[in-house]
C-alpha cells in the first residue's frame, strides 16, 4: 500500500485531539513531499543532521518534530526548524535548547525511562523534579513526557508504560505543571497508547513501509 492509503486508514482510527507525527527518517524528502501532499503536516526525525538536511530540503509546510535523544552540540541543527523536540533527558539539554531559541520558545517534552532495559530518558521517579527545573528554563516551553516503552510482542504489553506515563503526567499537572502532551505510541502500538491518553503518536514504518527489509535469501 502507499503512503496516502497508509494514512488514510490510520487517521481513519484516530481521534481528532491526538496528531500522527509522521517518523520519516531514512525516508527522502520525495515521500515526505508525497505525505505531505496527502494531508499530513506533522513529521519526526531522530537524527539532528537528516533532520536538518530534511526540512532544508523540502522547505516550507512540515511542520517539524525531533524525536530521537539530542547531543548539547546538535542542538544548533535542531533549534529553529523543529517545533516540538521530544525527548529532552536533562537541565543541561534543556538550556541549550533555551540559550539557541532566544525570542522564540521551543517546545519540549521530558522522555522518561519506564524499563531497566532503556538507554535513554529520565528515571521515572526523577522526572516531576526535571520538570520543575526545566519550567523555569527561558527559551523553552514545558509542554509534557514522552516515553518509549520497552518492546514486547503483544502491543497490550505496553499498556502498563502508558499508563504510568499518563499518571505521572496527571501528577505533574496537580502539583502546577504544564504537562499536557504525552507522546507515546508507534507503529505497533499506538492505540493501545490512544486509549492511554496519547495525544502525538511516533508512526513510522507503517506509514512509509519497513526502513531496513532483510535482504532476500541467496541461494
Ligand atoms: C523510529 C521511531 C519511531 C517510529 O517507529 P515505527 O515502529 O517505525 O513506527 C517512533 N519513535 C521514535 C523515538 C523512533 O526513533
């Protein structure tokens, strides 16, 4: 199936209040142009330089979000061109993103570690006291968290994770904090991440097709 009849059937599915977030990276700026042409206006990159390299390419219309964990000296490839940067792990991150955007506030979301086995993101049990740090980083806006459960095979099993995010958000937001967004969810298990209370989705492969097929047997 194509990338319009891709997203056709996943906007079909989706409530109005949550945005796809279209994951194009290692996919050319050409399907990007081609979602676009399609309706789809949000799209993530996990790589600081392809998403720079990307949103040059293409221009004006994506509307850009940065997904993937961001070195302090990449944030120079990022600021200015993405509207949301999701994945924000530290203090330090945060003001460099807040030193490059100036006048111009760059949305942020706190990426949380929800299972021993992640590499990435805060410790749960950190991330409200992140957040109370961070709020106050001029040059950033705190918009919510974002997590990457750890992978199971049933889309259910990360029905847990979501949830603990969800709650975690809730309890930020009780105690002042501008957690409204929580991004979570992908190709295999965005509506079980919907019914949790995502309100951006990560879709790439089942928009834009498997990015790394095997190779075929040789025989
Ligand atoms: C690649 C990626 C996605 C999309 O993954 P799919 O399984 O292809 O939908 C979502 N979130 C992050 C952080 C990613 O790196």
């Amino acid at each position: 199936m194509g990338i319009a009849e891709n997203l056709q059937r996943i906007r079909a599915e989706l409530p109005s209040h949550v945005t796809l977030v279209a994951v194009s990276k290692t996919r050319p700026a050409a399907e990007v142009r081609e979602a676009l042409a399609a309706g789809q206006l949000a799209f993530g990159e996990n790589y600081a330089q392809e998403l720079r390299d990307k949103a040059d390419e293409v221009g004006a219309g994506p509307e850009w979000h940065f997904i993937g964990s961001l070195q302090r000296n990449k944030v120079k490839y990022v600021v200015g061109r993405a509207r949301l940067v999701h994945d924000v792990d530290s203090l330090a991150l945060a003001e460099e993103i807040g030193k490059r955007s100036g006048a111009t506030p760059t949305g942020i979301l706190l990426g949380v570690n929800m299972g021993e086995a992640q590499k990435s993101g805060v410790p749960a049990g950190q991330v409200l006291d992140l957040a109370e740090a961070v709020v106050r980083v001029p040059g950033v806006e705190l918009r919510g968290l974002m997590t990457i459960p750890p992978p199971t095979e049933d889309p259910e099993g990360a029905a847990p994770y979501f949830a603990e995010l969800a709650a975690l958000a809730a309890r930020g937001r009780a105690a002042g904090l501008p957690l409204h967004e929580l991004s979570m969810g992908m190709s295999h298990d965005w509506q079980v991440a919907v019914r949790h209370g995502a309100t951006l989705v990560r879709v790439g492969s089942a928009i834009f097709g498997a990015r790394a097929p095997k190779a075929p047997p040789t025989t």
